[in-house]
C-alpha cells in the first residue's frame, strides 16, 4: 500500500484558495514543514489552514518576530486614536520617554531605522547563559536605559534590524494608550485596539494551557522563548487562522493603511525592495518571519491579489544548510521569489546563530 502524501492534500487544498498551481512550491513546502507544522492561505473569502506532520491546524505557535507588524498595527491605532504621532520624537511621550533623542520616533523605531543596535548590550552575554530567555534578566526601565544609552544620531536612517527598537516601541505604546511601561501593558493596548477590533483576541503574550505546539529542544534548552520587557518584538502567541485574520484585515482596511508606507533607507539588505512600519516589501508581497528557539514563523500578503499566507512550523533554524527556507515558502506561495540565503531576521542574529527574533 501507498502512503497518501499529506503535502500533496495540502497543496491541492492551498491551489483551491489560491487559484493557481503550487507543484512548484513542493520542495520548499516540505523542507519548511519536515518536522511539522501548519499552512494557510486566504482569498477571495475563501480560506484552507492544514496541518502537517500530527500538528493541529488550530495549533498554536511563538510567533516571534511576526509579532512586529502587530506591534505596528498598535501604533497605527493610536495615531489614529489622536494618541500618537508617527513621526514626533518619542520625547513628546514624556514620563520615561523624555530624555530621549529626538531622532527616535515611532516610524523610525517601527521600520527598524532609529539608530539602535540589533538588542541591549547586555545581551550578548545572555544569548549564551539565558539561552531561551536572552532579555528576561531585564525590566523594562533598564531596556528604556539601554536604548538611551546606545541610540546613535550616526546611525539615525539606516536600516538596522532591531528588536531592542520595535521592544521600546511596544513600552511607548503602552504609555500612550494610558497603561503601564511594561510588557503586559503593551499586551493590554493590544488587546484593545487591535486584537480585539479585528477579531482575533486570542493572540497574546500568555502561551494557552492546552493547544501550544512544542517548540523542538536545541542544545542549549528547550521551551518557549522568552522576551521579557522586549516582548512586543516578538513575544505574541497565535495560530494561523488568526494570521490569516490579521492580514486580511489590512487588505480590508481595518488594521489601517501604516503598511503602505514604504521607503528604502540606506543599508536596506540587497533581498529587500523596502520596508514599512512593522513589515519588509518584496516584488509586490508584504511580509515578517519570525524564528524562536524552536519554532519559526511567516506571514505575506500581496495586494494586488488580494491572498494571504501563512507558515507556522517546529524546528529552530538550522545550523547547516538552507536559512530563511520559512519565508521562501511563504513567498513561493504568493508567486514571489525569496533567495534562501538571505537573512530572516536581523543580520547580526544571522551571524551569531544565536539571537531570537
């Protein structure tokens, strides 16, 4: 007897939603998916989420690093909401924002070119000793402090990947929105004027009690990552039908029009056409990829379309062989190209192996 081909399901289920033959994302899909995971696309009202490998399709996922662009849908929201000005010095915050250059302001920090180095200092040291929870021996005042303290004017408007930016953007959010400095603040606005507004409440910072998909263990722990005080950089927890939700609601309009802002800053990687608040641009498709310590993440739309992706899969990235083969997929998918030796997350993450995002 012959074994039915799960990617072979999928793939025909995937081509029903988005209209067009997918045989030439096989490779791609079953490297990304080899150790399971979850597909999903969306079109048209047409939707299909398969799971792979004994994952769930409602399995839930760390989103790491596609945490962002939910982060900058906040932002959206309270500029909006009259709270918030993309581009005024995040000084005008006040309370522990003051003393804060004046070249660092919510675009900057969102699209990653406010002057700030990839993470705090310090954690060059605790990638290595709180490997699952690198920013976790921190409080938020001493993230504010870090990003004070190494926020160069020379560096102001070029693209620097950073979690220590987009993490000090979600504690002015949370400012701004009226609640406390600190992570679960930021989780709070969130649930307010995002999550809640666009139907998807069950993204958030606490990993539910039953449904959590198990990250694989590495060698240095197993778990899910921690973020600490830095969590709105890649601290969120969802599914890929919640995905599929958020990205159609920027396609609709209800999660605001922040992403169609794009520039090309200087220092933008050469496998980048631009970047806007929360997301990278690639030959017409939008999209953020996000790698924890054993699970990785990818979401994309593309506009002219109308489709959106996902992939939510277990396994870190590899220490050999194909990086960023998440996002290829995911792109793949959209009938866009996405060359797999490109990083997909910050740089200096990429060359350490080592920094979540």
């Amino acid at each position: 007897m012959f074994r039915r081909d799960p990617l072979q399901a999928a793939r025909r289920e995937l081509e029903a939603v988005l209209e067009r033959d997918l045989r030439p994302a096989l490779p791609l899909l079953r490297l990304a998916l080899r150790r399971g995971g979850v597909v999903g696309a969306a079109q048209g009202g047409r939707v299909a989420v398969v799971g792979v490998g004994g994952v769930p399709e409602d399995g839930v996922f760390e989103l790491a690093s596609v945490t962002k662009p939910f982060t900058a849908a906040l932002a959206g929201a309270l500029v909006r909401e009259g709270r918030l000005a993309w581009d005024a010095p995040l000084a005008r915050l006040g309370g522990p924002f003051r003393a804060f250059p004046t070249f660092v302001t919510p675009r900057a920090l969102a699209t990653h070119t406010a002057g700030l180095p990839p993470h705090p200092a310090r954690a060059a040291l605790t990638t290595f000793t709180r490997f699952q929870d690198p920013y976790g021996g921190m409080d938020a005042p001493a993230a504010l402090a870090s990003a004070r303290r190494w926020a160069s004017r020379r560096g102001a408007g070029r693209f620097v990947y950073s979690n220590l930016g987009v993490g000090v953007l979600a504690l002015a959010l949370a400012h701004a929105a009226g609640e406390e400095v600190s992570a679960a603040g930021y989780g709070r606005a969130l649930a307010r004027y995002v999550t809640g507004p666009l139907g998807v409440p069950g993204v958030g910072l606490t990993p539910p009690a039953r449904g959590l998909v198990a990250p694989t263990a590495t060698l240095l722990g197993e778990g899910v990552t921690g973020f600490g005080p830095l969590a709105g950089a890649g601290g969120l927890f969802g599914t890929a039908g919640e995905l599929l939700a958020f990205g159609e609601a920027h396609l609709d309009g209800r999660a605001g029009k922040h992403w169609r802002e794009v520039s090309q800053p200087p220092g933008l990687p050469p496998h980048l056409h631009g970047v806007a608040p929360g997301w990278f641009v690639r030959g017409g498709v939008w999209w953020h990829g996000g790698v924890a310590r054993g699970t990785r993440t990818a979401l994309a739309f593309a506009p002219q379309s109308g489709a959106v992706v996902t992939l939510l899969v277990r396994g870190g990235v590899p220490l050999l062989g194909a990086r960023g083969v998440v996002e290829a997929a995911a792109l793949e998918l959209l009938a866009a190209s996405f060359p797999l030796r490109a990083p997909t997350t910050s740089p200096p993450a990429r060359r350490s192996g080592r920094s979540a995002g």
